[in-house]
C-alpha cells in the first residue's frame, strides 16, 4: 500500500428531496439560474429537501480498501454514485486519481433488449475500455461470468444474479485502478460470491484501489484495511476495521435492546463471546458439511440466576433458518462468575455458505430476555460437492462445569 491517496473526499454533502414534484420544480429552476449565470443555491436545504450525505470526509491511499458499513438510508450508495461521477455533490469537492471501474446498482448500462455478448462491449465502452481491449478480454469476461448460452440472449431474459455476474465480470476486466463495489454482490449465490471476493483479493494484490459497501462484517472484516460507519449521512466512526465494526455491532445490540424493552440494568447476564472448535478441540471458523462443530458460548453473570433458557436460532448467508431451539438449563449460574455453554452440532449439510448464530438468553419461563447478540458470530462451510435433499440439523446442548474444562475433550456436564 502506498503513502498516496488515490480519493479524497473534502467536506461533499448531497441533498435530495422527499416530493418528486418539487424535486423537478428545483431541477429546472436550478438549470435556469446556471443559464443565467447565477448560483443556484445548492448548499441550503429547501422545503421537503434534507441532506442524504452531510459533511463528509475521508480518504483512501492507493492500494487501500475501504468498508463501508452502515443501516439503510446511511448515505454509503450516494458516496458511491458521486465517487463515480453519477451525482455531483452540492457542497464540497472529490479527487479520485485513476481510472474508476464500478458495480453500483444491477444492470446499470445494460440496453435490456441486446444480447449479453452486446452488452459486454456497451458497458465496457462505459468504463472506458476500447474495442480492441475488448476484443484481447472478452473470453476472460464470458468466462468468469459463467452466465452459458445466456450470453447470446437479450439481458431482459437475465435474473439479477446473472445480472450481477456480468456487470462484475465487466467492472474486474477493464482494468481499474479504483474498483468501487456496492452491496449487489449479495444477490449472487454463495459459490460466486467466493469467486468475486477472490478476484477482489487480486486486484488487492496488484495494488487495486477498492471501495467496498456492505451489510455483511465478515465480509469488511476479511477484505477491508479500513472501515467507515456512516448513519443518517454522518460519519459515526472511521479508522480501523475490526474497531469501527465492533463498535457498529454494538449499536446495533444496543438498538435490539430498545426494541424488545431490555435496558443494560436488566442484562444480568452477558454473551462475553463464542467461538467454534472441532472434535480435536481446535478452533476454527471454517468447517466442511460433515464436520462436527463445537459452539462454544462464554456468559458472564452478574447476579445469581436459577435455570435459565437459552434459544439458539441458526439462519444462513440467504437468510433461511436452518435451526431454531430452545433448551432449559438445570443449572444455577452464581454471580460475577463465567459459565460456558457448548453447542454440538453434528451435521450442517450446506454447500459454500455462511451460518449466522443468534442467540437469546432468558429466564426458565421465558418471561425475561436477560442478553441477546444477533448476526455478530458466524462460520463458514465450504465444500466443492453440490448436496441435495432436505436440511437436516443433529445437535445437543451442554453447560460447562469451569473455564478448564472447556479445553478438554472429556468435559464434565452439569
């Protein structure tokens, strides 16, 4: 990574208006007004209007790559849309040394009633490629898009995956010296995602600019150097990955709380962490389907609590549940004092995806959330082999009896 900065954002804001009819009302007083010579005003906010990307800063050296994380409505696909020059900011100003190559929003630049094939020259064009460099990648692009006979047909026939598939395929080949990527990679399944990440970490190691926006931390975390927190338009928080993105999930536990009336003076107890281990007792974060996994939850108490329950929902990167349960703990947890619950699973038959672990804890008649953490901890199961049939889940829960016991294999259950 180089000491030069290859985009500067100095001070950019952007509004944009709640009434379509006013929204066009401003457009043509404002042409009419730079007709005239005259300024249109553009950094006061007018009626209905309100600033989508307000004061923001930030750079990115050549060679970086950025997160970009946030709720929706937080601004990240306007940074994007003015990073590339779709929308010019109404205060501040954007430097971007280099060429800009972009997967912004599905089928942009797509003309719906040419071929693929067509396509790929149009959007390339777009992006700033020539015929003949056209020409010298085309079978390189066809190839990673992996879209078949599908390449010969008008792109109104296309899915958003294969949509995505081949704006991506387009964007990674021309060349670019700045890649921005926003969210639309989630719409694509797992087994091409994995290929989008590993072309981004080439490009990462050729010194590729890249600016990533994303709901998914693991993948900020596993890609990003930086990261930037934007909410409401406003930067939270930027610098570090790993510290921006666990400060963010921890506004988003403290939002849940809110939400479901559970306030820091009632979390007696509290999910300190989870990890997962194989049958050796190794900790890992990627598994194959037939692997058994040890999912190991480490809890805090701060006052004693009898028989507590604890409902462990498991989704995957697609949002399908694969397990839900609830299991009452015969136990006591003693104040100011840590209790490990292990959480075997014997099968996760899934192909190249990604398992969320959200976990509740309550009190013996679930009358009482005692601690919630939603989305934070997740495993990978990777497998070259496409499974079919039903999703079948084999597990059993068991409470630790100490911290040493928990790195043998021969644990004593409570």
């Amino acid at each position: 990574m180089s000491d030069e900065v290859a985009i500067k954002v100095d001070n950019v804001s952007k509004k944009y208006c709640k009434s379509l009819k006013r929204a066009m009302i401003y457009g043509v007083q404002d042409i009419l007004r730079n007709t005239l010579g005259l300024s249109s005003h553009s950094h006061i906010l007018r009626k209905k209007e309100f600033w989508a990307v307000d004061d923001v800063s930030f750079e990115v050296k050549k060679g970086e790559t950025l997160g970009i994380i946030g709720p929706n409505g937080a601004g990240k696909t306007t940074i994007l849309k003015m990073l590339n020059g779709i929308f010019w900011p109404d205060k501040g100003k954007i430097s971007i040394r280099g060429k800009v190559g972009a997967l912004i929003a599905v089928g942009a630049g797509f003309h719906p009633l040419l071929t693929g094939r067509e396509n790929i020259y149009i959007n390339a064009a777009i992006l700033g490629m020539t015929k003949k460099e056209v020409d010298k990648k085309f079978d390189d692009i066809i190839e990673f898009a992996d879209i078949g006979d599908f390449i010969n047909s008008p792109v109104k026939y296309y899915s958003s995956g294969m949509f995505v598939r081949l704006g991506f395929a387009i964007a990674v080949h021309c060349d670019p010296e700045v890649l921005l990527v926003d969210e639309i990679l989630a719409v694509g399944d797992i087994e091409f995602q994995n290929k989008c990440f590993n072309k981004i970490g080439e490009l990462m190691a050729k010194g590729i600019t890249i600016i990533l926006v994303s709901h998914n931390i693991f993948s900020i975390r596993r890609t990003c150097n930086r990261c930037l927190w934007l909410d409401k338009g406003e930067i939270r928080k930027y610098g570090d990955t790993l510290a921006v993105t666990d400060s963010y999930q921890n506004w988003i536990l403290e939002k849940e709380k809110k939400l479901m009336g559970l306030s820091d003076k009632d979390e007696c107890l509290k999910i300190e962490n989870v990890y997962f281990r194989d049958q050796d007792m190794v900790e890992r974060t990627t598994f194959s389907p037939d692997e058994t996994v040890s999912c190991v939850i480490i809890v805090s108490s701060e006052e004693n609590i009898e028989n507590p329950t604890i409902e462990l929902r498991l989704k995957s990167l697609k949002g399908i549940e694969i397990l839900h349960t609830i299991e009452h703990l015969n136990s006591s947890f003693k104040a100011d004092t840590q209790e490990y619950i292990e959480f075997w699973i014997e099968r996760l038959p899934l192909t190249n995806d990604i398992v969320y672990f959200n976990i509740l804890l309550w009190n013996h008649d679930m009358t009482k959330l005692y601690a919630r953490r939603s989305g934070v901890y997740s495993l990978r199961i990777i497998s070259t082999e496409h499974l079919r049939g039903q999703i079948s889940v084999r597990y059993k829960t068991r409470l630790l009896k100490n911290v040493k016991d928990s790195d043998k294999k021969d644990t004593k259950i409570i």
